[in-house]
C-alpha cells in the first residue's frame, strides 16, 4: 500500500514512516485501492496545499489521522498536504484527503489529485483515458516556441488577437494557443469577453474574495479578420488542423455568434481543410443554429452534471438553463456535428448514483458522440460547498466509467478533440 506524503514550509516532500496514502471521495474518506494507483505520469505537477493538514491511515487499517506535526530529527514540521495534478489525458478517480480551517481562503483553481509512495516513486489515483500523442506535454517545449511567437509576431503586428494568444502560450502555456505559432493540430482563438454564467470554477473570472483566475481574460472583441488570419492560415498549413473557438481565456463565444459566423463563412470561402470547432455552454440554441449552418464541423458543450440542480448550481447561469444545453446538443447532433460533451470530473459527485443516471438518460435522449473527461479545477472544498448534497451511494470513478462504456459500447470516451477525420472514422 502507498505510504502517506506530505511537505514542508519550502516544500520538501517526505514519505511518512507509518501512516498509508488516504483518499477523498466527495464527503468520503477512503483507502485507494490497488487498481486506481498509478506512477505518477510524466508532465505532471506537484504542489502543497496551504492551510490543509494530511490525513492517514494507521497500519491497522482502522484509525484515521490528521497530521499536525512530524519530529525530523530536531526540526518538528507543520505538515503540508501534497497533490498532484496529472498531466493531459489523465482522470483522478480521488481527491487528497486534508483537514482544512475553515477560517482559511479557498485554494488555486487546480485538479487535486491525491498522491502517495510506493516502490520508491510516487503514485497518483488517476487512470488513462486518452493517449493522443498530440497532448504530451514533450512536444510543447518553450524554448523551442519563443523564436516562433516572435517571428509571426513581427510579420503580423497589427493582430490583436495573435498578440492575445501569444501572452496565452508564453504566459498561461495554454497548449492550444501554443499550436497557433507551432502551425499544427488544435488552435485556439478566443472572441468572446463576456460571459452568461457565473461559473464557481471560472478560470478567467473571479470574484476576489473568492481565489485568483488562473488566466485574465480577453478584454477586446476581435474583428473577424483578425480571426480569419489565424485560423486560414492554420488550416491549410496544419496536420490534423482543429481551429477552436471557445478557450479558457474568455466567455461564452455564443455572445460573439455573428462575428464567428462571419469568420467561419470566409475561412470555408479559401478552404474546405481543417476542422471548425466549438467549445461552448450550450445557452444560445438558435445562435448556434446559424454556425452550424455556416460550416462548424463539431462542437463540445461544457457541463458538471447532467442534474439540473447540480449544473445550476455551479453554473450559476443569466438569462437560460439546462433546458438549452440539451436543446443545443440535441440541435448539433441533427445537423450532422460529431458532439461531446465536456464533463468536468469530480470525485464523489460525478460518480454519484444519481448524477451516474442523469448522463445516462442524457446520452440516450440526445445521441451523443463522445464524452470528454476533464479534472474540474476547484478547491474541493469550495465545489462541495456550493452543490447539492448526494442522495445516494457514491460508485466510485472507475465503476462509473466501467459502467458507462458497458451501457455505450459505440460512445466514445476520451479527454481531447478529434479532427473531423479521426471523428468521422470513429461513426462508422
């Protein structure tokens, strides 16, 4: 069984002597069983969480403990609890089991993923659900990337928007924006400042007694020329080209419907190569409507939970409800998009009974494509906060998914965007 790991003040990682790795499962505290531990996979991060004391196992089994002090031979050490957080294509099935003061601040928008020791290499609760080469982290080496954001730059100064995307890639290490200046697979470009919800875990928005944005968010509207400059030359010089709208930089890109479709219309106008893409909440069916009239190949609707209480209540949506982001799937499907939909995994509640019902009956009424798989980046402690309590068992990540490719053996479960050629092959 994994050890427990903790840190200290400057971040000096530890394995305990006798205290087993705990796990957090919603409002459960469990052992990690064997089959959900995996090494630690290359690319990923581990950081402290502040103001959280680790919780562990005695060896008996029976006793669970929070850690408040370790002696390191006369240093005594205020333990910090670990995380990780797995690199892309990777779905924690635990959360790190921690002891929280309640009159502390809520943590960074990061995937908490509980980690311990074993076989003198870290381990993580986390399984593989999508191996795309196109998502190591080995193939977005900065050092490599600096020379091209320079050179585009100089021969495109006018561009806002590149400029936009540049600070995303240089700054945030966004790999789709990345992409951009690397000329290849899924490019990002954002349009939309604003936004119809109000979403607890926003990365680019944040109320600030809440916790810092990961990311500022795009504070312009691009012109659609600005747009059509990157994607046109995106998709005809890109493999497996995706130009994507809708990043974690910006808002709701159905607000900037128009200017998308105008852009979409001109592209297909020089070029038929390429994927056209959309991330999206779903609100606006009639706005998405008119894309997928103009030319969009594919679209990804993001979502919690297929609950409406529990999308609400994270969502916090202005001006719709659920009743559109079902309307709006069921509309892309009918006009022949490959549809996923984004579902932001969270241990303890994704796999919850009834939440496991409700994405079922979900995929049954609307005929989905694909689900992607995503961490929800939240403290957990916030995300529990703010939902609804359960009302039933919780089955656990991997029986959720056992279950959910049993019940779909034709949906495709994965974590990325597929070109609308790999698409098209997984349908037949």
């Amino acid at each position: 069984m994994a050890r427990l790991v903790f840190a200290d003040a400057e971040g000096q990682i530890y394995d305990h002597p006798t205290l087993e790795m705990v796990g957090r499962s919603g409002d459960l505290f469990v052992r990690p069983s064997p089959d959900e531990l995996i090494p630690l996979p290359p690319g990923s991060r581990l950081f402290t969480m502040p103001e959280r004391r680790p919780l562990g196992w005695g060896r008996s089994g029976k006793s669970l403990r929070i850690l408040d002090a370790v002696r390191a031979g006369r240093r005594v050490i205020k333990p910090l609890t670990v995380a990780a957080f797995p690199s892309p294509g990777y779905t924690r099935t635990l959360l790190p089991a921690t002891s929280w003061d309640k009159g502390g601040g809520f943590l960074p928008l990061w995937a908490y993923t509980a980690v311990g020791w074993h076989d003198e290499q870290f381990y993580v609760a986390a399984l593989q659900v999508d191996d795309r080469p196109t998502w190591n982290p080995a193939h977005y080496d900065d050092r490599i990337l600096i020379g091209k954001v320079k050179d585009r730059l100089e021969a495109n100064p006018q561009n806002r928007l590149l400029h936009q995307v540049a600070h995303c890639a240089l700054n945030y290490h966004c790999f789709t924006a990345k992409n951009v200046f690397y000329q290849r697979w899924e490019a990002g470009v954002p349009t939309s400042p604003a936004c119809n919800a109000d979403c607890v875990g926003c990365i680019s928005l944040q109320p600030s007694q809440r916790c810092r944005a990961s990311h500022e968010r795009l504070d312009f509207v691009p012109t659609a020329e600005e747009v059509v400059q990157i994607g046109l030359s995106h998709l005809r010089e890109a493999e497996e080209g995706i130009l994507s709208f809708g990043q974690g930089c910006e808002g709701e890109p159905l607000l900037q419907a128009e200017l998308i479709r105008e852009a979409i219309l001109k592209i297909r106008q020089e070029t038929s190569q390429g994927t056209l893409h959309l991330n999206t909440n779903g609100s606006r069916p009639q706005q998405l409507r008119r894309l997928c009239e103009a030319g969009l190949d594919s679209v990804r609707v993001s979502l919690n939970s297929a609950n409406a209480s529990v999308y609400q209540s994270y969502y916090q949506p202005k001006n719709y409800s659920f009743k559109e982001v079902v309307e709006s799937i069921k509309l892309a499907k009918d006009y022949g998009l490959f549809v996923s939909v984004n579902l932001l995994v969270f241990p303890g509640v994704t796999d919850r009974e009834e939440e496991v019902e409700s994405l079922f009956q979900l995929i049954r009424d609307t005929g989905l494509d694909m689900v992607q798989l995503r961490n929800l980046d939240i403290d957990p402690d916030l995300y529990l906060s703010r939902i609804p309590a359960r009302k039933g068992n919780v089955l656990g990540i991997l029986n959720f998914l056992k279950g959910l490719k049993r019940e779909f053996p034709k949906l495709e479960v994965g974590c990325f965007t597929r070109p609308k050629t790999v698409s098209a092959d997984k349908r037949r």
